[in-house]
C-alpha cells in the first residue's frame, strides 16, 4: 500500500511538467492545422495506426505470457501439471486482483461496457493510464496466466483510450473528442478480428447506437489502418483457416442450422444469467476482499482446464481457446468433447469474469458457439446421414449464433465470421442461425449483456427506458444536480483561467460574472486552445459559449430532454427570478446516478452495487 501511494505521488509530481510539454506540443499542431476538421483527420489516421500498433503489442504479449507460463504448466513433468495448472491461473489472478483494487480500478471487465459509458455519458474522455495502460498490464497477466478471456475487449478500450488521449492533447471541443472515440474503439476490434468491416459494424451497432454520419467515415478510415497494420505484423491471414468447400451442401440441413439457432439462444441466455447470478454473488460477499475474489476465479477455471485435459485431453479452457476451436471447424472433435467443451468453457468464462477479472467475452462466446455447433452437426450427420464436413461448418455456424444471442450485435455477427474464417459459402445458413438466435435471446431478456453488466453496477445508460423513466418523471433537477460546482470568473484571463483549472479533472466549467450570474459555460479544451494560439490575455467571459440552463424545480426528465434536443452535456442550474444566479450544475453523470437511484428505489437494480457512480459525476463534465 505504501509503495502505490509513492507512485501515485510521483505521478502527480510529473503532471506540470507534462501540461508544459502538451502546451508546446499543442502550440505546434495548431500552426500546422489550423481547422478543427482538418485536425481531426489528421488525429483518425494517427489513432488507426497507435491502435493498431497497440493492438498487435497487446496480442503478442499475451501469446508469450501464455506460452511462458500457463501453457508451460499445463507441460509440466508428472502429475505436477495438475497443480501448477490450478496454481497459475490462481496466482495471476491474486496479482491481478491488487492490481484492479489499489492501482487502476477502470481495467476491470471486458471493457465494452467502460468504452460506452464514456461515449453515452463522459463525453469521449476515457482516463489513458488506468484505463489503456492498465487494461494492457493487467490484461496480458490475467489471460497469459490461464483465465478464460479473450482480449478482444480489452483491446478495444486499449484503442478506445488512445483515442480519447489525443483528443484531450490536442485540446478537441466536445463534440469531436466524443466522435473520436469510436475511431479508436473500431480500430482496435479491427485489429484484434482482423476484420475491418465487422469492426465498422460492431462499432455503430454496440459504441455509437445509430449511424451517425459525422462518426462513420472516421470509423471506417481508423478501421482500415488497423487492420492493414495488423496484417503487416502477423501476416495475411484469417483468424482461423477453415478448409475450402464449406457450404450449404444439403437444404434439409437448414432445418438442423434453425435448431441450432434455437440452441445458441439457449446457451446464450444461459450464459448471460449465470454470469450476472455469478458476478452479483462476488460482489455480494463480505468475508472475502475484493482484492482477492478474481484469484478465486482463476482458480476454478484453473480446475475445469485440469478436467478437460485429464478428461479428454483437449486444452481451450483458458484464454481465449481459439486453437481447440479451430479443431472443432475443422472437424477433428469428437461429440462428447465439443458438448463437454462447451460446457466447461461456459462455467470457466463465468468464474472469471463474475470473480471481477479483466478481460473479454467475445472470444469466451465464439468458443462456446462453435462446440455447441459442432455438437449439432453431429446430430444432423445422424439423422439426416449427411457426410462429409458438417460438423466443421455447423461449428462455424454455431459461432455467429451464440455472438449473436448474447452480444446482440446481428450484423457484426454475420459478417465477423466472414472476416474471421475467410468462408463466404455458408451465408443462409449463418443468417438464419444468427437471427433465430439473436431473436430468441432478445425476446426473452430485451437488455443485451453489456447493458445488464452496467445495470448490475447501478449505471443505466441516458436512452434506456421503462420504470426508471417513470421513476425520473417524479424528481426534481435539485435532486440530482450538483450543488457549488467549480466556476470560473468572468473576468479572469484564459492563462489565469487555465492555471487555476489545473488541480481539477473536469471538462468543462461554468462562468460566473459578479454577484454569481450564469455567463456561460467554457471548456477546458477551449482554455488551452486559445492560450496555445498565443490569446491567453483574452478574457474568459470573451471565449466563454452561451450555456443552457434549467430551473431547479423543473422536472428531471424535462432537462434530460432539453440535453438532447441542445445537444448538451451539461445544463447550469440558476435561481428562479432576474440574474440568474447559478446555483448547481446538472451533468449526465448526475442523471446516471439518480437513474441509479431510482432503479434501486423500484426495485430494479436489487443486491447490486454502486461503485462508480462518483467517478461518473466527475468526468461528464
């Protein structure tokens, strides 16, 4: 403990120094690139090639992490593998756990649901050091030491990071350090798949929502670069070589195809409530420390791996198993061990992840796929007495199936098989697999796996509905909003502006003229822009945008509207009457706490926990 505290002491120490370096460096940038557009650009090509540089470095490292430790015990001599195959798994975990609880809390997860939040709710700005640089450490050691996840995930708020980081350098406004973190998010599934046009999917589907026209041509620019990179360095090829002639051989095997849509929305289903059963059971305990639960994990998932290898001597309960499940598309695996597989994999994820680990679930949920799959093409060889490579391609099939029933992303899951295997002759199949699957899921539990993660921590994200709405409708902005937030003068130079911003952490703040009237709102960005450009005697009430405002006895759900129909991310809470005297801030943060609130108020969110609620209120603004 004393050891963090020095280095987070020492980091503190380096933070003038790296604000006069920013400085600098932003003064030139601004002489080069004068139009935000322009700047903008130049910061998607530079993050596409940071990702995808960063995404193979993360891919690499976790491969030789694996080969020197988890694979090496699972080798070891005798029956010492047994154990050394339990331990290994366990110690990463119990390093892992010390790490996540006293040095960078925000690598926790797989990181999907963090990179939402920060698009949905902290404007783009997503924290570099815990969040990327954590992400890479603690999820190179978790996964290199035998847990069952995948590093997709991590690698997309890695690049997601890098992203909001030259955002903030370069001193964006608002609106495009939002839009640039979905440049990195997509750079970095692409660079993990190696599939950029699955990445641009997932990207608009899962991150941004819509398809926002602004964010799209970035996306797929970023997506491109990382991937092309990515190619350089590992070579040219697919992720997994599926041998040639995969198709729709027989048309009374659409009928097994459908089933094994209906299984992939089982399993899938399966999957989504053991983990959040399994992770709120972690949370939940008292006698054991945070810091020591993903040890527990680790070491159950340790024990399935010395089950499979003992059993049927097959690996692919650790990491991300993506070697096991290219013999099953190849066929190579019997019925009882893909069922087997399948299972074991499903219970090893959920120890994992529900532990409190760090990594993914796309590589855990394509796995889980492609044995339930494989199982199924056995079927359908039985029945039908279909010969040939059924089973490989029910595999492949089976795959986008559970993808698709647990992520709910249907187009990424059509087309990340695609890109993955390099088969184009199972497209029927592969849509009516997915969409049976992904509509069955969705019938079943409407919210998708990372939204329920989020609820599960109390954190309800602004375009959810239903009973919290209703909950917001009976709140008042005083509720929610934030009394005495940090103001600025009026008067105040930008250079006197920025030096006194310097010991926060916000985005944006208000100004106030005399008598504490609201002037308007300024970014933090916006300072630094204008103190580079060599303006810094200029006044802050000069620079300073034209804020919205709302009352504090209007209703909660009336400002959330006007944040949206504005575009706003934030709305200054002023008194009733002339002067308008600010008196509170009201941020998104605020709205996902008392979202929160209410959810637990009506029973929605019951036994879960609020851990980050604070940090959510802070980093909006």
């Amino acid at each position: 403990m004393a050891g963090i505290r020095r280095l987070r002491a020492r980091l503190r120490l380096w933070r003038p120094g790296w604000r006069r370096a920013n400085m600098t460096a932003l003064r030139l940038f601004l002489r080069v690139l004068p139009s935000e557009r322009r700047r903008v650009f130049a910061l998607t090509i530079v993050a596409g090639v940071l990702c995808g540089l960063a995404a193979v470095g993360f891919h690499l490292a976790i491969r030789a992490t694996e080969s020197r430790l988890i694979d090496r015990a699972a080798h070891a001599g005798g029956r010492s593998w047994v154990w050394w195959t339990i331990l290994t798994p366990m110690l990463g975990g119990l390093l892992s756990g010390v790490l996540l609880q006293y040095v960078v809390p925000e690598a926790r997860g797989s990181g999907i649901p963090q990179v939402k939040v920060a698009y949905a709710v902290k404007g783009g700005r997503l924290a570099f050091l815990h969040a990327s640089v954590g992400k890479f450490v603690v999820g190179t050691l978790q996964i290199g030491t035998g847990a069952s996840l995948g590093r997709e995930g991590p690698t997309v708020q890695i690049c997601a990071g890098i992203a909001s980081l030259l955002g903030r350098v370069a001193a964006l406004s608002k609106e495009n350090l939002r839009r640039l973190l979905p440049v990195g998010a997509a750079a970095g599934v692409a660079a993990a798949f190696n599939a950029p046009i699955a990445a641009v999917t997932f990207t608009v589907e899962e991150v941004v929502g819509d398809l926002d026209q602004t964010v799209l041509s970035g996306v797929i620019i970023a997506a491109a670069l990382a991937a092309a990179i990515e190619r350089g360095v590992l070579g040219e090829h697919p992720v997994f070589d599926v041998p040639p002639g995969y198709g729709l051989q027989h048309t009374s095997s659409l009928l097994f195809y459908a089933l094994l849509g209906v299984a992939g929305a089982f399993v899938s289903l399966l999957f989504t409530e053991l983990l959040l059963a399994v992770r709120g059971r972690f949370q939940r305990l008292k006698a054991i420390p945070p810091w020591a639960r993903p040890a527990i994990g680790s070491t159950l998932t340790g024990a399935l791996a010395v089950v499979g290898l003992w059993l049927f001597q097959t690996g692919g309960i650790t990491g991300g198993g993506y070697d096991t499940l290219a013999g099953a598309l190849t066929g190579r695996l019997a019925f009882g061990v893909l069922l087997a597989l399948c299972a074991l994999k499903l219970a090893a994820t959920v120890f994992s992840y529900g532990s409190g680990g760090a990594g993914g679930l796309f590589a855990p949920s394509l796995f889980i796929g492609g044995m339930l799959g494989g199982a199924v093409g056995f079927l359908d060889q039985l029945t039908l007495h279909h010969a040939g490579n059924e089973v490989g391609a029910f595999a492949l099939v089976g795959m986008g199936a559970v993808f698709a029933g647990s992520i709910r992303a249907p187009i990424t899951s059509v087309l990340i098989i695609f890109e993955m295997t390099g088969s184009y002759g199972l497209i029927l199949p592969l849509m009516i697999a997915n969409m049976t699957a992904y509509a069955l899921a969705r019938r079943f539990r409407p919210t998708p796996i990372y939204d329920a993660l989020l609820e599960q921590d109390g954190v309800h994200l602004p375009h959810r509905r239903g009973a919290v709405t209703h909950a917001l409708e009976q709140l008042r902005v005083a509720e929610a909003m934030t009394a005495e937030p940090t103001a600025l003068a009026a008067e105040l130079t930008a250079a006197e502006a920025l030096r006194r911003v310097a010991v926060y952490d916000f985005s944006t703040y208000p100004v106030v003229e005399d008598g504490g009237r609201f002037a308007g709102m300024v970014s933090e960005a916006r300072l630094r822009r204008t103190v580079a450009e060599g303006n810094g005697r200029q006044t802050v009430r000069q620079i300073a945008e034209p804020g919205d405002y709302v009352f504090p006895d209007r209703p909660l759900l009336r400002a959330v509207v006007r944040m949206d129909r504005s575009g706003a991310r934030q709305l200054a809470v002023v008194e009733r009457g002339v002067g308008k005297v600010l008196i509170g801030l009201l941020t998104l943060g605020d709205i996902v706490s008392a979202q929160a609130r209410a959810a637990l108020a009506v029973g929605e969110t019951d036994r879960t926990m609020v851990p980050e609620l604070g940090d959510l209120e802070d980093s909006s603004r």
